[in-house]
C-alpha cells in the first residue's frame, strides 16, 4: 500500500506541474488535471488506511474533488455535491482544531501547520457556504475556486514530499524550499486571475478558437455539398 501511495504521489506531482505550465483551458492542461484527480485520489485513499492519515486523506479529497467539480459544472449552478463537501470539510476543521488543542506528544511546528490547515479549511467552509447561498459561481470567481483548490491539494502533497526527504537535501537547501515555491505559485495565480485582465484574454482566445473552429467545420460542409 504504501509503495502505490508513494507512486500515485510522485504522478500527482508530476501531472501537477503539467497542469501549471501547459496553456489554461487546452486539451494539455485538461488531461494532465484530469490525471492529477486520479491520482490523488489514489494517493488520498491509500493515505487513509495509514495510521492516524484519514483526516489528512479527506483533506487532499476535498480540495482536489472541488477543484474539479467545479469546472464540470454549468455556472451559476450548485448541487447535493456541493452541500455534502461543505459538511465534509466542517467535519474535518473542527477534527483539526481538537486535535491540535488536545494533543500534548507533538512538537508546535506541527501543532502550527495543523492549525493552519484547520483554519484554511473552516475558511473553505464560509466560501462554500457562500457559493450555496448566492446559487454558485461564475467568471474568473469560479476559475480562483479551481486554481486555490487544486494549488492546495498538490501543497500537501509537496508538504508530505519535502517532509518525507529533509534528510536527503543537501545542507545549502532548503528542504522547505519547494514549499515555499508552491505557495508563491498558489497566490501567483490568485493574483493574475483576481487582479489582472487575465481571465478577460483566456475567454477571448477560447472564444476565438471556437469560433475559428466552427467555421472551419461550416467550409468543410459547403465543400462537401
């Protein structure tokens, strides 16, 4: 079990970094994000069978189920899925909290990580709340959803790389340092979405690749006619 955890983790990565550099919205980008959904989930259900690792595991399926979902479905649209994750992560900020109140045998610099983790999911909690509330989301607003979702499932499974191989660094690295690279590149995007005209120019070149597709499409039918 944990050889397959360890190997659907190394293709989360890798499938990760793929859906961060290939062009947003391409056929590239939607499989390496599709096989980065599998292979955290993988990666998440194995996780769960470990010692004290569930709690962590419904974490990583959380955010990388809702990263996912959200681009399936139509704008402006929520469902039961929606509902039930929103339990699911209440669940498993207040299992964080008491974990992190009540346990006297772990150093603070994981008692902080656990903590933030806690936090981040009761923020997550509001957000989806929110969205249910308001009917779902739409523009660049259910594209942040995406990005921060899918950024913070791969941060944990950095988190879990860079812990598990401190001791293999050399001593002029930082073993945090990819850690630190994926939270740059976590608000990197929130910032170009939220921020910049970004979002605005993705929309015009897929509208316009559609539509140069769609003509294409009517030219080969007069010809055939």
């Amino acid at each position: 079990m944990l050889t397959v955890h360890i190997i659907a983790g190394a293709f989360l990565l890798l499938f990760g970094i793929g859906a961060l550099s290939f062009a947003k919205g391409k056929t590239k980008h939607r499989w390496s994000g599709n096989l980065f959904f599998l292979s955290m989930l993988i990666m998440a259900g194995t996780a769960a069978s470990f010692n004290g690792g569930a709690t962590m595991a419904l974490l990583t399926f959380y955010y990388g189920t809702t990263a996912w979902a959200v681009v399936l479905r139509k704008e402006n649209t929520v469902g039961i899925f929606e509902a039930l994750s929103m339990c699911l992560i209440i669940y498993v900020s207040f299992s964080l909290f008491h974990f992190v109140y009540t346990a006297t045998d772990i150093p603070q610099t994981f008692k902080t990580i656990f903590t933030i983790h806690a936090s981040v999911a009761a923020l997550s909690a509001c957000l989806d709340l929110k969205m249910l509330l308001s009917g779902g989301l739409s523009g660049k607003h259910r594209i942040v959803r995406h990005t921060w979702r899918a950024c913070f499932a791969m941060l944990g499974a950095v988190m879990s790389f860079s812990s598990n191989t401190s001791d293999s660094w050399p001593d002029f690295i930082d073993s945090n340092a990819l850690i630190y690279l994926m939270i740059g590149v976590l608000f990197y995007w929130l910032i170009r979405v939220l921020f910049t005209n970004w979002y605005k120019q993705l929309t015009l070149s897929i509208g316009n690749s559609i539509l140069i597709k769609r003509l294409t499409e009517a030219r080969r039918l007069l010809y055939v006619k």
